[in-house]
C-alpha cells in the first residue's frame, strides 16, 4: 500500500500550499522538492538554469529526486518533474501520483516572472505552449487527476483526501 502523497502540476497551481495542508491532515511528512534540490545544491533554481543550462537543470533534478525519501510524505514536486522518467518511477513506488489540474486561465493571472522563479521553459515558449506540452503527460502519470477549479487550498486539500478514501481505503482518513 502507497504511504505517501506525490502532488504534480504547473508551476502556480498550488502544489506547495495544497502539501502543507494535506500533510497536516494526514499526519505525514511534507517535502518541497524544489527546496530540497536547491538546498542540496546551494543555489535557488534559477541560478541552476541560468548557470546549467535546462537540459542540465533536469538531470540534476532527476538525480536528486531519485535519492529523496519518498515514505510517509506528502511531495510538492516542481512542474518539470514529469520530464524525468526516473525520478517520477522513483516517486510512484511509495506515492499516489496527483495532479492537480489547474485551468490555463488561471495559471495565466498567477505566473509572472517566470526566469525568477525557476520555470524550465524553452527560450521564447510561453505559459500556453508549457501547458500544452505538459499536460498531457501529467494526465498520463497520475493516479488521481484533481481539478482546482474555483477551489481554495483547503478545498483541493479536502478533495484529495476523498478521493485518497474512495480509491485507497480508510488508511487515507
């Protein structure tokens, strides 16, 4: 039986805030990966990309994520981490893999320097083609697609715990 939570998505859908809530309520140990890569690397990501380079940044990324703990935790995950086949395996062995499904529009009024916070994008490609490219995959990885919708933090909180129950069992109550 999966012990922890794997939250996935674009960048501004919430996976941070959604993981502190959720872990509260289940009792579990709560793991940003992007604090924990660049703490590992002891430089903010955007200095990892800037220096790097992006295909670079995503090896890194994958390397550090596949030597993180994953039991008992809920996992923020940073929106490039479905580009890395092994650390998304690494992390659907002990996780339920979640996506939150956050609309366009909405990631739009939410993102904005998107060089200061570290988003791996292709030179010249914006928010709507990041989507395109990305969401399918994170379609395709998850165990349980959660739409945020018109939702507050809290409420994507309370929505993946019933369905945790509803797919998992009581184990997630």
């Amino acid at each position: 039986m999966k012990k922890s939570v794997v939250l996935t998505g674009m960048p501004a859908a919430g996976k941070s805030t959604v993981g502190v809530i959720l872990a509260k309520r289940l009792g579990l140990g709560f793991t940003d990966s992007d604090v924990y890569i660049q703490t590992r690397e002891g430089r903010r990501l955007s200095e990892i990309i800037e220096a790097e380079g992006l295909e670079r940044f995503k090896s890194i990324e994958e390397e550090h994520l596949c030597t993180m703990a994953v039991d008992k935790s809920v996992i923020a995950t940073g929106g490039s981490v479905i580009y890395g086949q092994r650390a998304m395996a690494h992390l659907a062995e002990e996780g339920v893999i979640v996506y939150l499904n956050t609309p366009l529009k909405l990631l739009l009024e939410r993102l904005s320097d998107l060089t200061a916070r570290g988003v791996v994008i292709a030179p010249g490609m914006g928010v709507e083609g990041l989507y395109a490219e990305r969401h399918p995959l994170y379609m395709d990885r998850a165990d349980l697609v959660i739409p945020t919708e018109g939702l507050t933090p809290s409420g994507v909180a309370d929505t993946i715990q019933a369905e945790l129950i509803k797919v998992y069992g009581e184990i997630w109550r």
